[in-house]
C-alpha cells in the first residue's frame, strides 16, 4: 500500500472516529433531559462505547500504518484487529435498541442523532474492510457474547455555556464535521455559521465579522492552506483568530498553518472541553485587546486635545510677550520657541516712566498648561504693576515680594526663577538682581562679554531669602541677552551636553558676525540656529526664549 493511500485511510478512519464518539457525546448531553429510563441507560451505554472505540482504533492505526513487519507486530495487530471490530458490531447493536426506543418514545430528535452514529460505524466497518480485504473480518458479535468493557462516561460531556460567546465560522467540505461542531459550540452559546470550502468563507467574512474561524486542510476548491494565504493576505481580515482541525497529522502541515498564522491546529479526535477553552481564551485576547484599543484610542484623543490646548496655550503667551522695541536710544528683540510640551516661560519690557524701563524674564518649573498658567499670572502681576506697596524699579525689592507672594506649597509645589533688571535711560545705568536664574550677558562695545549675575535663591522656596542688586553703566554700543536655561540645556550629537563656555561662543560668534554685517538687524536666528545644529535633535525640550537689548548712541 503506498503513502498517500495509508494516509488516506488514517485521514477517513479518524474522520468516521471523530464522528461517531461527536453524535455520541451530543446524545450524552440529551440523554441527561430524557424520561425514559431505558432510552437514557441506552443511550448512556451507547457513549461508553463510542469512547471505548477511540483507543483501538487509534492504536491500529499506528500499527498498520508502522513499516515494522516482524511476527509479534503482525500478531499485536490481529488482537486489536478484533478488539476493533468487537467494539464496532457492540455500537451497532446498541445504535439498534437506541433507535428502537426513541421511536416508542417519538423522540425524533434522538433518533436522527442515533442514525448518524449507526451510519458512521458502518463506515468505519466498511472502510476497514476495504482496507484489510472482507475475509478478514470477524463475524458479528452474537447475543450472550461478553460485552467489550467500557470505561465510565467521561466528565468533559456537559452542557455548560462557555465563559464568553462569540461569533464563529466553520468551514468544513464534511457535513457531518460542521454539523458536530456547530452543534456543541451553539450548545455553549455561541453564533455560529457553517461554509463548505475557503472561498465560500471568503464571501461570508466579507459579509460580516466573526471573531474565530474553525478550519478544515482537506477541502476542494480553496483547501485551508490557501484559505490562510488570502485571510493573512486581507488587511480588513488578518486579525481574525483561526484554529485548523484536521485529520493530517503530519509535522510538516501542522507547522505550515501555524507558520501562516493559525492560533493553533487540532487533530480530529481532540478533546472538545480543549477546544471550548482554547476558544475562550482567544475571546478573551481579543476582548482585551479591545479594551486596549479603547483605551490607546482614549488616550490618543486626550493626547491630541490636549496638544491643541497646549497650542492654543503656547499662541496665547505669545500674545501676551511684548512689541519689538524703539524707545529713545534702546532697541529690542526677541524670540520665543514653545516646546512640544509648553513650558514655563514668560518675558516682558515696560516703561516704568519717561526715564526707566523694566526687563524681566520668566521660567516656572516644569511643564505644561500648568506652568504656562502660572507664568502667564506672574508676568501679569508684573505688567499691571500690582505687587503690593514696592517700587519697581528696585529689582531686589520686587523679588523679594514675589518670593514671599509666590510660596512653593501655595503653588502645587511649582517655583520659578527670574532676572529682573531696571534700566535708566538718563544716567545708561542697570540695576538687576536674579532669583536663581541664568546670568543675562553684557556684550560690550570692544565685543567682550561681562556675565550679569547676582545672589539670589529660586523664587519661593525659602519665605527668608535676600536678594543682592546690582548696578553696572552701559557703554552706548553695547548689547544684553537675557535667556532662559532651555536654550542652553541640550544635549549634542555626541551624546555630551552643551557646555556653559561652549554656548556663550556661539553667541559672541554670531553677534559679533552681526555686528559687522549692516544687512543683520539681530543675531537672535543665527544664535538659535547654530544651536539646533550642534543639538542631537532638532526641537527643543524645552521652551526657549532669548531677547537682546541694543543701546545705541
């Protein structure tokens, strides 16, 4: 006998099995609702020997089937042989006396799913036949024969609902196949629908959603390797669980579905409180994949509402920054990149009267609506001079009030750091003080750079803090930047962060670049820009703000 027709007979042979010991199973579950004592042990007895069969025939399958001749092969093969068909003609004659008393009791029901058993024992002995030639088959069993023994009815027959329920698609050229499972899977509450080859399934999922599909290898038309090939293939379709039943067992074909992307391949005689698991479990995937779905769609949505509010917030403070300045013999300008995320920075100049203009920077810590809420407060505290009974043209003074004004625990545990400086146009001197903020830079007319810094802790966080003033002439052609850390604090391409030295020639660079270039109005781009060039990424992490202040003649 060659390969492919002993593979054939394995394939039909556990087809019939599968078959038999399903509808018994099935009239099990019946059985338990029947009020005929007779028709229930019956049927009972029916089931017992259903399952008995399983083992006999899987163990002459593996015999007949073995390239092993040897004489204790050929005699263990004769003596299951026989359990084989003791077993077979035992469930006949039990199929008879079941189907004589459901027809007593006109339970229809239970003689159709008798006489589907019957009929696949009688396959089953009719392919054995063909396969060992008629003469070898025993003779019938008679009345008064010993009865093959049967183990107990086995405890994965019920009737109880599965733990979730889905929508689920068999396909399977086999009648009996679809039927078996299609019953025993609406008996656990599931919706099911039944296609006869690939391309039928094919139309139906183009239909309507299913959440698993149940698959036969062996079909004509569109077989179940190709079925998977144009499921994977079909980017609406892909997700769609799918489990192989079939009776190949060959290594090869069980890891080409799976290499195709089947959740897992079951032999035709599996245990189904197996199956009915394995089907709860990818439900249960799929529920919280679901889940997971909902919330990364939530989350997505919040992340954009709240990049638009950060956006809208961001063109909010800039509304707020002030005009480029012209006063008298003082120019300015100004630039003012949001983060991503929106930081904490605010800047302003005002004239405090004809002689005296105000210039002050910002940075709250953190990031976010937050942060931008409390600067935006600061900044308009200031602007509407309203700090109390202060002059604010004493930078220390000014401070001082905004650290006792400003508590770190009345602020959601934000601070803030700021320069703050006053200058008079009438006598070209700057009075400044800092609260923990960077130092601003005095570019003097010879281009040399004098840092303009003084004592002064973060912005409220010690109630007791003292701020230092201080005072410095300006020289008519000189520049002051005044910046937040966020231009500065980034990290370059060579993983290092940018050095305090290393930013401050890259701005007496550029500005003295500027200086002699009467077509430049402000160095402020090509500082930013040459900042970005030696930054490992192109946006900022934080918000950054620069201005320069020019004092002309």
């Amino acid at each position: 006998m060659s390969v492919d027709e002993r593979s054939r007979f394995r394939h039909e042979a556990r087809t019939f099995l599968n078959h038999i010991v399903g509808y018994a199973e099935l009239l099990a579950v019946q059985a338990e609702v029947i009020q005929t004592s007779d028709l229930r042990q019956t049927i009972l007895d029916l089931q017992s020997a259903a399952v008995a069969l399983r083992d006999p025939v899987q163990e002459y399958l593996q015999l007949s089937t073995a390239d092993n001749a040897s004489p204790e092969n050929t005699d263990q093969l004769e003596t299951v042989k026989k359990t084989v068909y003791a077993c077979l003609y035992s469930l006949i004659s039990l199929t008879q006396t079941a189907r004589r008393l459901a027809m007593a009791s006109n339970d229809r029901d239970i003689q159709a799913d008798v006489g589907k058993v019957r009929e696949a024992a009688n396959a089953l002995v009719d392919l054995f036949e063909d396969y060992l030639g008629s003469n070898d088959a025993p003779p019938a069993s008679q009345p008064g024969q010993p009865a093959v023994p049967h183990p107990p009815r086995t405890a994965y027959i019920e009737s109880a609902r599965a733990k979730r329920s889905g929508r689920i698609l068999i396909v399977d050229d086999n009648e009996f196949n679809r039927d078996l499972l299609a019953r025993h899977l609406e008996r656990q509450g599931h919706i099911v629908c039944l296609a006869t080859n690939g391309q039928d399934a094919l139309n139906i999922l183009s239909k309507a959603p299913f959440d698993i599909i149940l698959l036969d290898v062996m079909m004509p038309h569109m077989n179940g390797f190709q079925f998977l090939e144009a499921l994977k293939a079909d980017e609406h379709l892909r997700e769609t669980a799918v489990i192989v039943i079939s009776a190949l067992e060959e290594p090869g074909s069980i890891a080409h579905c799976l290499q195709m992307g089947a959740e897992d391949y079951f032999l035709r005689q599996f245990d189904p409180s197996i199956l009915r698991a394995r089907i709860d479990s990818l439900l249960e995937k799929k529920e919280y994949k679901q889940q997971k779905d909902q919330v990364l769609k939530r989350l997505l949505e919040t992340q954009n509402r709240l990049a638009a509010e950060l956006r809208d917030a961001a063109t909010y403070v800039r509304s707020l920054l002030p005009a480029r300045l012209r006063w008298g013999h003082v120019a300015a300008d100004w630039a003012f990149i949001p983060s991503l995320s929106l930081g904490g920075d605010c800047f302003y100049y005002q004239r405090l009267d004809d002689q005296r203009l105000a210039l002050y920077l910002i940075d709250v810590s953190g990031h976010g609506i937050e942060a931008a809420l409390l600067s935006v407060t600061i900044m308009n505290v200031l602007r509407s001079l309203t700090l109390g009974n202060i002059d604010f043209g004493m930078p220390a003074s000014v401070l001082a009030t905004l650290n006792r004004s400003f508590r770190l625990e009345e602020q959601n545990n934000m601070y803030f750091t700021i320069w703050y400086g006053v200058y008079n146009s009438k006598t070209r001197e700057l009075c400044y003080a800092s609260g923990g903020a960077p130092p601003a830079i005095l570019v003097g007319p010879d281009g040399l750079a004098e840092e303009l810094t003084s004592e002064g802790c973060i912005i409220g966080v010690d109630d007791a803090a003292k701020f230092q003033e201080r005072r410095v002439t300006i020289q008519p052609g000189s520049h002051i930047y005044l910046f937040s850390d966020g231009i500065f604090e980034i990290r370059k391409k060579d993983g290092t962060m940018l050095a305090w030295n290393e930013f401050l020639d890259i701005l007496l660079e550029h500005h003295r670049e500027c200086a002699l270039a009467p077509a430049c109005l402000s160095p402020i781009n090509r500082i930013i820009d040459a900042i970005r060039h030696e930054a490992i990424q192109e946006h900022f992490d934080d918000d950054v703000s620069i201005m320069e202040f020019a004092f002309n003649e």
